[in-house]
C-alpha cells in the first residue's frame, strides 16, 4: 500500500532535532552542516521531500514540507537553510528527462544546488557550452550536481526567445566536479549555509541536462505539487523558517523569564511589562504562523482541485511568505531585547538566532519590493485570495 506525500517526515525532522542542535556550534564554527548532519537528512530522506514518487521521493505537499523545516530550524537555521534550498532546487527532477533525472537523484548523496540566475549560455549541436561564474549557492557544499539559470543565445549570437517574445532562460545541471568551488560565505547570519560561488569554463552541457524549470508546458510530472514555481516554494519554505527561528527564540525567552531574577528587581516572571510583551509576541507569532499555512492550504486546496495555481493566489503566498519573514524577525527582536544582557553571550543561542533571523530578512524572498508587486494586483486586478475562507 503507497504511504500518503510526505508520510513520516514532519516526525523524523523532530526525532533529528537534538542532533542538529548538539551540532550547531560546529556548524557555526566550520561554516558547513557537519558531516553527521548531512549523513541524518540523507538517511532520513528529508532531502528527497520535494522529489517525484516515480524517483523515490515523497512529493510532500507544501504544508508538510514547510512543517519539516519550520521543526529544523528550531534547532539550526543554517540547516534548514541548506535543507529548504536543495529540496526546491530537487523540483527540477519533474522537468528533465527521466533518465537525466535518475542520474542526478539517485546517485548518491543525489543533492542539487544552484546560486543566482545570471550569464547566458550558447546553444551548440546537442546541448549548450558556457565559461561563467555564479554565487549566492546555499546547500553547495553537500551537493552533488550543481545548476545555474541562464538565457539562451544561438550559435549566431541571437537570444533564443520562448512563443511570447521573451528571452528563453535555462537551468543547466553539472556535477560539481565540474565547477570550481571559492570560499566566500563569511557572513555575520546563517554561517552554516557555506552560501559560496562556483564557476565553469568551456563546460559543455548535454540537452537532457538543460531543463525549461517553471515553464509548465514541460512538466513531465503531472502532480499538484509540480504546478507550483520553485520560486513560489522558496517564499514558503524560507517563511517556514523564519517561525521555526522566532518560536525558539521566543520559547528561549520564555524559560528564561521563568527562572531569572535580579538584585533589587522584580523577577521578570512577576515583570507586568514583561508578562505583557510576551502575550503579544506569542500573539504575534502565532497569527503569522496561522496566515502563511492559511494561505498555503487554500491555495493548495484549489490546485488539488483545478489542476492549475492561479496568479491571484501566487500573488497571495507572495505577500503570506513575506509578510511572515518580517513578523518572524519582529518576534525574534522583542525577545533578544526582553532577554536583556543574558542575550548578547554566545552560550545562550539567543544572538545567533538574532543574526540568523536577520540574514533570512535580508534575503531576496524578504524583499519590500514584493508588497508593491502585490498592491498593484490588488489595486488593478478584480480579485485577490483575502485569506482562509474555511
């Protein structure tokens, strides 16, 4: 009997936890998950979250997928970082030919990663050849095969342009054997990522490793799951994230607050102000949560039905998945300031978790630009998803 998407993932995430967390100074320290943290997501399959059933993977549905990291990223948000990146990069595997997908998957440790779209790539008789350099490639240093987002020019020097006119962009795939690798990640947030760049030269890429990723016309696999952009699912796995960080910082203040007193003050437990603020940010915390798998359940139950994301409801988890990040930082703030002194010792996790947190805002699913992209849908379109309906 087939088990349901994602069965067992949300519980071996929590079961990988008090590791993770045991190996987060040595992730901080070296810059890179620690080789007994990548062996346990492997092991576990949390890597393969966002993989076809037809390769072995568990096709998770969003929720389920962004409950496994939010569960990581109490313990280590650089792994869950590395985790979320490399599982949305694996939605790649439903574009590309079966045989190039088998190849890429399930060799062993079977992990993609990319960096930013950038460079252009020139077509030649059976595939594409580039010399080019990309960064920003968080999870890179476990992968196996490394990608990039390029434009297509013709052997003659002209852009390839798709049916409507605009440039046709390409995500290459390459062993990372092929690349070389440049240490740059030294960060003052989510040090454990190894973000670092990679570059090629003269490096000739066969067509069945040059998929049409987010184009849906190319999809080999016809699961809800896949008429989902990758972009759209980074938004949620990073907004994930950012709760999973700001519930143990804020679960962190709290037991804090429980037992700390000081001379000639009121412990803060019996703090009025304190008691206060920790209301609110609970509140906070858990209106936020309750918004992003709001939207992403109602956008989930329309895709499971109609077969097709609409733009309204993409513009929605846009603004879910960033509004999120914001409030998460904000969580993250109020209880690194209520921590007081206690906070600023690296013992005490909370001032990681401040730098973490902040490195997340800072990233382009955090952008401010996406509430314009949103308030000109809503200020010029006839509908747009208000939230959760039932």
């Amino acid at each position: 009997m087939n088990k349901l998407p994602g069965f067992g993932l949300i519980e071996r995430a929590q079961a990988l936890a008090p590791l993770i967390a045991r190996e987060a100074d040595e992730i901080e320290r070296t810059r890179r998950l620690t080789a007994p943290v990548v062996s346990a997501l492997i092991e576990n399959g949390l890597y393969r979250a966002l993989l076809p059933q037809s390769l072995g993977g568990a096709e998770a549905p969003p929720e389920i997928f962004m409950q496994m990291l939010e569960e990581v990223a109490k313990a280590d948000a650089s792994t869950a970082w590395c985790l979320g990146q490399c599982n949305v990069c694996g939605m790649t595997a439903a574009y590309l030919d079966p045989d190039a997908a088998n190849e890429i998957f399930n060799t062993p440790p079977g992990i993609l990663a990319w960096g930013a779209i950038a460079h252009a790539v020139r077509a030649e008789p059976g595939g594409y050849r580039i010399t080019a350099r990309w960064d920003f490639a968080s999870g890179s240093r476990q992968a196996s095969w490394l990608g990039a987002h390029v434009q297509v020019v013709e052997a003659d020097g002209t852009r390839r342009l798709t049916p409507n006119g605009t440039p046709e962009i390409r995500t290459i795939l390459f062993p990372v054997t092929s690349a070389t690798m440049y240490d740059v990640w030294d960060v003052i947030g989510l040090s454990g990522t190894g973000t670092d760049s990679y570059s090629v030269e003269n490096l000739f890429i066969p067509e069945k490793f040059a998929a049409l990723r987010d184009n849906f016309s190319a999809l080999r696999e016809k699961g809800p799951l896949y008429g989902i952009t990758t972009y759209t699912m980074f938004g949620l796995g990073f907004g994930a994230i950012s709760l999973g960080v700001a519930r143990a910082t804020l679960d962190a203040v709290i037991d804090l607050a429980r037992g700390k007193e000081s001379v000639g003050l009121k412990a803060m437990r019996e703090n009025h102000a304190v008691q206060g603020l920790i209301g609110r940010t609970e509140g906070n915390w858990r209106a936020a949560r309750a918004y992003l798998y709001g939207a992403a359940a109602e956008a989930w139950r329309d895709l499971t039905r109609t077969g097709k994301l609409s733009e309204e409801h993409r513009a929605a988890l846009r603004l879910a998945s960033t509004w999120t990040i914001h409030q998460a930082a904000a969580v993250v703030d109020a209880a690194y300031h209520m921590a007081g002194a206690t906070a600023v010792f690296r013992a005490n996790k909370f001032e990681r978790r401040f730098r973490d947190m902040h490195a997340i805002a800072q990233q382009i699913q955090g952008r401010d630009s996406h509430y314009e992209d949103v308030g000109r849908m809503i200020l010029t379109a006839s509908t747009l998803p208000r939230g959760p309906t039932h």
